[in-house]
C-alpha cells in the first residue's frame, strides 16, 4: 500500500439517491470502495470513508424525499458531500447524539434508523459540517485526510 | 476454517448452492442493526442476524462478510436468495437462536 498517490487524481463520483431507495446506500459504499481500492488507499481510510458513505446515504434515503451523494478525491483527501430536500433537521446537536432517532417504525424494524448514522460518521470524519433548514433539507460535508494522517481517537 | 466447514460442523443449511463456500471465516458478529454492523463487524466474519431484507445485502457486500447465518429456520424469501446469489454471498441457515447458533460458532472458530 502506498501512503500517497502516485499521480494527482481528480475524481468526482455522483450518485442520485430517491426517497427510501435503501438499497442505493451499500451500492453507492461498494463501488465508491472499488474505485479507491484501485487507487491504492490504505485499508483503513477506505473503511472510514465505506461507512460515511453508507450512512450518509442512508440519512437522504430515510429522511429526505430525493437527493444526491459527492464523493471528491483530491491529492490528500476525500470529500463526501449530500445534498438533499426535504425535513431537514430541527435541532443538529441532538441528532448526533447516538440512539437519538427520528426515524419510522417501519425503517427501524427493518434496522435502520438506529440514531447512530451521524456519530458513527462523525468518528470516521477528520472533518464534518452538517447544514440544514427545516423544511428544507440538508447538506453534509465530511472529510477524511489520507496523507500519512491517523484519525486522533 | 471456511464458510463450508463452519456449514457441516454445526449442520447449518446451505441455502446459496457453492457460492462462497471456501471462504475462510475467522470472526463473527451478532446483530440487528445495521449502523452496529456497518461499525463494529470485523473482516473475514459471519454475521448472525434475523433481517432477511435484500437491503442487508448492501451492508454484507460492503464489509465484505464471509456468510450471513439466519437463526431459527426463519422463512427467507426467493429473491432475497437469488440476490444473495448475485451478490456472491453464502446464506446459512440454523434452527437454534441467535444466542445459541453465536455461542456455537465462537467454539468453532475459537478451536481454529
């Protein structure tokens, strides 16, 4: 494994997500995994970067009625970006508090909406801004720095 | 061991036909909810759940589990077989519980 990259690739990846299109989240991880393996990413970052994706994903799925999934590659980090409409979030801090969840009882019993998509992304996250405008929707930016860089526990 | 010997020592069905079955499995992890899997289940392991959705699925692929075992001969749907098939992942099937078919399996792999 190699610690940089050997050339500086920008990639973008795009994916669209609909209204509780739960299966679009493992999809979007796997193949986003896929496209870093190639690159030579440390196991490690890859794994973080799987489980941002997939919950981040999750979220839009969930709880808002369309949106989209970024994921940046530059020369030392990966962004992933959301963007959706709909509820948006009242209250952030809350939100990521882990149990706290506001989803259905039909998406939790399925085993979903556990309350721990944001701190399970946050831990993952060298950086994380979430945006949102109830009523409205939200934005997510995480990123996670792969330049010889351990997350700090 | 592998998904095949895990499958004949504790008589577990086979229900994906020779998908997967020499993989070698060195961990396993019980659980229901997938933010839990997706963060704590580590390489190379069997995932013990009661979800039998074909959205698991998503979750299984990418932590790449070596089985998904359904405990207490759970009725599973076709489709979700025929895509466990496609996705290349081995689905085992028990008729003890979760609890039991967990215990069971940490001796097996614990004895190597």
């Amino acid at each position: 494994m190699v610690d940089s990259l050997q050339y500086t690739p920008q990639i973008t990846l795009e994916f669209e997500i609909g209204e509780k299109d739960f299966f679009i989240a493992g999809e979007c991880a796997s193949r986003v995994k896929k496209t870093l393996q190639q690159l030579g990413l440390k196991q490690d970052v890859i794994k973080r970067i799987a489980i941002i994706i997939y919950e981040a994903a999750m979220n839009v799925a969930i709880h808002a009625t369309r949106g989209m999934l970024f994921v940046h590659v530059d020369p030392e980090a990966i962004s992933i970006r959301t963007e959706d409409v709909g509820a948006g979030i009242e209250d952030i801090d809350l939100a990521m508090k882990e149990g706290y969840s506001t989803a259905s009882y039909e998406v939790r019993e399925m085993g979903f909406g556990a309350g721990m998509g944001l701190s399970n992304i946050k831990q993952c996250s060298d950086e994380l801004k979430i945006e949102s405008k109830v009523g409205v929707g939200t934005t997510l930016d995480a990123r996670v720095y792969f330049l010889n860089r351990d997350k700090a526990d | 061991m592998t998904v095949r010997d895990l499958a004949a020592a504790l008589n577990l069905e086979v229900l994906t036909g020779g998908i997967n079955l020499d993989r070698q499995v060195i961990s396993g992890y019980t659980s229901d909810l997938l933010s839990d899997v997706i963060a704590n289940i580590d390489d190379d392991a069997v995932w013990i759940t009661i979800q039998r959705h074909v959205n698991i699925l998503g979750v299984a692929k990418l932590k790449d589990v070596a089985a998904i075992v359904i405990p207490r001969k759970l009725d599973l749907e076709e489709s979700f077989i025929e895509k466990a098939k496609d996705e290349g992942i081995a689905i085992l099937r028990g008729s003890r519980s979760a609890f039991e078919l967990s215990g069971l399996i940490y001796n097996q792999l614990m004895r190597g």
